[in-house]
C-alpha cells in the first residue's frame, strides 16, 4: 500500500498538481482509498479545514430536471472532465491550507483537490461560467459530466464542434477513456436516457432485486435510500412500503413480518418491468391524477403525445400523512393533496387548471369556498 500512495504522490507531483509545503499551520492525513483495478485513489481528509470554511451555496443542478432536459433526443454524446477539479487552480495563498503529511514529506496542492468543502460548487460555477450560453440548448452540465444532445446527426457535429471550441478555448481536458459519442441510449445519474425516454438504469435495479429482507433499521433505511432515488418511477411507493416504513418508528417499531415481505417481494417484481417516463412537453396541458389511502397520498404526472390520444407518464409522486393529516375525511385529504403536488413538482409548474366538477361540488357542498382549506 505505502508503494502505491508514493507511487500516486509521485504521478501527482510529475503532474504539476502538487508542490512541496514548508512550516504550513494546516495538516492533514491521507486516506487511500483502493480501485477495482488495483490502484489506490489517494483522498485526504480535509474535516478539519471544512468545518473553518464558509460554505459555498452555488447550486448544483437539479438531476430530474437535468435529465428531462436531456431525454427524449436521438444522438448523445456524454463526456467526462480528466481529474476536474486538478484543472482549478488554487489560490497562491491558499494553497499551504490543502498540505498533507507522508513518510515522504508534507505536500500541497496547486490544483484543486478533491474533499475540499466547496470543490463542487466552485468547479460548478467554472462550468456554468464557461459554458452558459450552450447549457439547456447543445448540452447539459452536472459538474465534470458534460452530455451533448440533438435530434440529427448534422446537428450533433454542429453542436460537438461548437463544444470542443470551447473546450480548447478555456484549455479544458477531457477523459477520453471515459467519453462516449454519437450514442443512441446512455446511462446519466442513475438513469437512461434515449429517444424514447427516461429508464431506471439496470444496475441499480439488480442491486435492489439482489438485497436480501433487511432485518435492521439500518438496513431499512439502505432499502427504502434506494427506492427513494427512483422514486419517480414508482407508483403509490409510499402506501406500498407502508408496513416497511413503520419499522423506522421511534416508538414501538414492530417486526420483519409477514405483511412486510409480501411489500417487499411486490416491489421487487414491480422493478422487474417498470415505465418508461417522458420528459414534459412545452405548450401541452399536464394531467395529474391523485390517489388518497388512510396513512398516505400518491399522484401521477401525466401528458398526452402527439397524437393526443394517448397518454404518458411524466413523474410519480407519493407521501405519507402526518399524524393529524391522516384524520381528514376524504375531501380534505384530497385538498392537501392539490396544494402540495405544486410544491413538490415546482420544476415542472404543476397547478390546477381545471379541477374535476366532484371534487369543487364537494367543498360547495361543505361549505369549505367560503373559507378555502389549505391555501386552495
């Protein structure tokens, strides 16, 4: 192991990325971390100098809306930064604030590292900076991922070049080893996208259908962590994992039962053929379809495709009842449900255009209009 982080220290220092630190007042220790092909990637825990740093709020971009973006065309080509964050410079006087210690010395570094705080929010606004003028049009950006997309061979190349310009324009390096181009379907975020839509990328399908029953709270959350990160794709997820999610209780969390296998075993074979969502279409209507349970609400987003006969799913959503939530008669549960899809579905400008004549004729019908519950 000491071979392969001298090796690393070495390789980095040949580089130009590190140089020697003398008297520096911040230290750290590295932590090697080993790679599936034998090598170590060699971090450095930087706790203490983060928890000193102001944070950096400059935002990341929101993965659903990146990936709708992106959906939907025919070529893509999808591109990786070499070392990103090593393109960075460091600040002259901040650089002895990145030193580390080895048996071989104390070095710092000239480039940005990696585990910094703010590294991510720092090469973001470089990207966003350098490329803003092509993001949400020829391409879409989240950090050192870059993906290039058209609707026609023509308009890829035309779209390629006018990237790669850039790129050499601003001396930016790409990792060929890890670039892709002219592809039809590709993984992004977790997900695949292509011409017919959004997928959930197999492997994390495989990874779910593998897991045993979890039999701790820890292990629950892992498996209801990995539902969550596909929850678009999962219809009423809440109610279905409603026996699972009532093992996380403070207070009198029950048992692995029987009731909670056979949710398990029904999400399981949910996955094995989930939808296909589209990204929403400009200029069409937006359907939503809500769904009320006791403990919980669910709804589906929803468009119609060109032909407008047939309809596509956009996003599923679910969420469980608070304590007092779960009270509400039907109506009322619906109502919560109308002012909170908005708010969670922001991204896409949901909101009631036209409400079904059931639903109004009912608050009428209580006397509610007069004084609209929840903010309706």
């Amino acid at each position: 192991m000491l071979l392969k982080i001298k090796e690393e220290v070495k390789k980095q220092f040949d580089a130009g990325f590190l140089q020697a630190s003398k008297y520096p007042e911040w230290v750290a220790n590295i932590v090697p971390v080993p790679k599936k092909d034998g090598k170590v990637r060699m971090c450095v825990d930087y706790r203490d100098l983060n928890r000193a740093s102001p944070k950096d709020n400059f935002p990341l971009p929101h993965i659903d809306t990146l990936v709708d973006n992106t959906a939907k065309h025919s070529l893509f080509s999808f591109m990786d930064g070499f070392s990103g964050y090593n393109q960075i410079k460091m600040a002259p006087e901040d650089m002895d604030k990145t030193t580390f210690i080895t048996m071989w010395g104390t070095f710092c570094y000239k480039m940005m590292p990696f585990g910094l705080k703010n590294a991510g929010a720092t090469y973001q606004r470089a990207i966003v900076t350098l490329f803003h003028g092509m993001m949400h049009k020829e391409i879409e950006v989240y950090v050192d991922d870059m993906i290039a997309k058209s609707r026609g061979e023509e308009e890829h190349v035309v779209n390629l070049k006018k990237l790669f310009d850039r790129v050499r324009k601003f001396q930016l390096k790409l990792n060929s080893a890890k670039c892709t181009f002219g592809a039809t379907s590709g993984k992004l975020l977790g997900f695949i996208v292509n011409e017919r839509g959004i997928e959930v990328d197999s492997d994390k399908i495989k990874a779910i259908q593998e897991l045993p029953p979890p039999r701790t709270q820890k292990e629950v959350r892992g498996f209801l962590g990995r539902l969550n990160y596909i929850t678009r794709f999962i219809a009423q997820l809440t109610n279905q994992c409603d026996p699972i999610f009532r093992l996380l209780r403070k207070h009198n969390p029950g048992e692995w039962n029987e009731e909670c296998q056979v949710a398990f075993d029904k999400i399981k074979q949910y996955l094995s053929s989930p939808p296909v969502l589209v990204p929403p279409t400009l200029g069409r209507p937006l359907i939503l379809y809500l769904t009320v349970f006791e403990n919980s609400m669910g709804c589906v987003l929803g468009q119609h495709d060109e032909s407008g006969k047939k309809e596509k799913a956009i996003y599923y959503l679910s969420k469980k009842f608070t304590e007092y939530e779960a009270k509400y008669s039907s109506i009322e549960k619906f109502c919560c449900a109308l002012v909170w899809v908005p708010h969670d579905m922001v991204d896409f400008e949901a909101r009631p255009d036209k409400i079904h004549d059931g639903i109004t004729g009912t608050i009428r019908k209580n006397g509610a209009m007069a004084d609209p519950p929840f903010g309706i």
